[in-house]
C-alpha cells in the first residue's frame, strides 16, 4: 500500500502534536475520524506506528524513521502551493537560490537586486550554505539553482564555471605588506594568519596555494567562511587569503588587498539540475548573474577595484 497526502497530513499531525485529540484540532477534525484513519492505515501497511500507553499515541522506531521523509513532503506540499499562490495573484513566480558564502556575499545578492528590477514581485528565497547542503538542495529540487566556488562532481548535477578570480591577501590599511603590489607565500610568514580548516574544499586551495613558500605560514586563527575571515582582518586579528569574489563590489571599506603570487585560480560555478528545465524565473536569474561578471581586469585595475 502506498500512503496518500491525507494519511501522510495525519500522520505528521500525531507526531507533531503527540496525541490523536491534539491531530484532530491540528486539522479541524474529530477524533473518532483521526483513529479510524489510523487503525486503517497501519492496518493496510501491515506496520504498528504508535504504541497506546495510558491514553497516549507514543511512536514507534519505525514512525520516527518515516517521520524525516514525511515531513520532507510536507514542506514540498506547502512549497508547491506557495508557488501556485504567487502565481495566481501575481503571474511571476519565486525562484530559489542556494549559493557559498563567497559569492553569496556580494555578487549574488546585486544579481537578485538587478532581477528583482525586472520583476518587482518576485518572490526570492536565498541561503549561504556549504559545499555538501547546495549539492543536496540542487540535487533534492529543493532550490531552482546554486552557485559556488568550489568544482562539484555530482552526476545529476549541470557545472557551468561562470567567472574566474584569483586568490588575495587581505590586511589592514596600515599593513606593512600594503607596500607590495603582489605578495608572494614568504612574505606572509612573519605574520599570523586567519585562515580555513585543511580538511576543508576551501581551506585545501588556500594552502596549496600556500605551499609554494619556502617557509610555512603561521595559522593562528581558523574561520569557516571567507566572509568571516574578511570580519576578523577588518576587526584587526591578523591577515588572511580570500578568493576574489568576496571582495567584489568593496564590501569591505575598511581592509586593503593584494593579489596572491600563486597561479591557483578560484571559479564562480553555476550549479543546475541535469534532468530539470529551468523555471522563466531562474533562467532570468542566471542571465543577469552572466551580464555581471565580464572578463577579469588587469592586475592593476583589480588592486584599485578591491581596496588597495
């Protein structure tokens, strides 16, 4: 037997509210109508999901088991009807971004200002997430899109690398290293540097890059997003590596920054379903994300562009 919507709706209200009478005001009903519904499927899955103890519903293993995809469901019933409500009172829609920090910091959000430009009631969800919780929004349909940094190999997963940047060194404005026009791996070493976990996607590029110097660097503080990292240099806690694309648009007035000798580039990955077309929305997202991010600029121009 397969569960229908109203048996999953009933099930979730039990769990949820922990008795059958709790259930019956959840969803506006009696409780004679909550048991039946009850006895009736458990008996048709051939599977116990409460136990009576003193007048009580309490879950069985098996339940709490069904419970995590079953509330999946449920948020997917009220998404969809999320959408058909903003597409019956407005014909526009929502499109649903996940992105890393790095580029959600700044270029994604002037992408979904410029977007919102063309349709004012859009309505727009977005998170800055890690590496392995975009790849399982994408892939779980439960966001249109991600964008990220870091490569993805996931088979059901498109990879569109949409920009390219390099890695900087950013420092107070007092920095002695601001008299460098590039700074090379040793020139870090006298000076604590924030940096990211080296079992991490992100930590691993930063320290290959790293590795290049004929001393190692001195990490003093570990951080988990770039983001964060560009706080502590603000706040004064010492020096870091970041990628590009954090620094664009100057978000970040009070620190100075100096591109990294290395070769090692970082990419701007747009990250789409391979079995799942594109809502209007999202495809319009994506070509004004593409329309913001021309050829990167001379080395002299990206130094005045990110604070130096």
């Amino acid at each position: 037997m397969q569960l229908n919507l109203r048996q999953i709706e009933v099930f979730r209200a039990i769990m949820i509210t922990g008795s059958i009478s709790g259930a019956a005001r959840l969803l506006s009903v009696s409780q004679p109508a909550i048991s039946r519904l009850l006895a009736y499927t458990e008996d048709r899955l051939k599977l116990q999901l409460f136990e009576r103890v003193r007048g009580r519903v309490q879950p069985t293993p098996e339940a709490r088991r069904l419970f995590a995809e079953v509330d999946q469901v449920h948020r997917g019933v009220l998404r969809i009807n999320d959408l058909a409500e903003e597409l019956r009172e407005r014909g526009t829609g929502s499109v649903r971004i996940v992105a890393s920090p790095s580029v959600g910091h700044a270029m994604v959000p002037d992408a979904i200002a410029r977007l919102r430009q063309r349709f004012p009631d859009l309505r727009v969800e977005f998170e800055t997430l890690t590496l392995l919780e975009i790849i399982a929004r994408v892939t779980g349909a439960r966001a249109d899109l991600g964008i990220s940094v870091l490569p993805v190999d996931e088979p059901t997963i498109v990879s569109e690398v949409l920009a390219e940047g390099r890695l900087m060194v950013i420092m107070p404005p007092d920095h002695a290293l601001t008299r460098l026009s590039t700074v090379r791996p040793a020139d870090l070493t006298p000076y604590p540097l924030i940096g990211f976990g080296a079992q991490t996607p992100y930590g691993n590029i930063v320290m290959r890059a790293l590795a290049t110097g004929t001393e190692p660097v001195r990490v003093s503080t570990i951080v988990r997003f770039a983001p964060a990292a560009c706080a502590m240099v603000r706040a004064g806690a010492g020096i870091a590596v970041v990628d590009e694309f954090v620094l664009r648009g100057h978000p970040w007035p009070e620190i100075t920054a100096r591109p990294l000798s290395s070769k090692t580039r970082v990419h701007a990955h747009l990250l789409t379903p391979r079995f799942e077309p594109l809502s209007r929305t999202a495809r319009a997202f994506v070509d004004t994300l593409r329309g913001m991010v021309p050829p990167l600029p001379d080395a002299a121009t990206a130094t005045r562009a990110t604070g130096a």
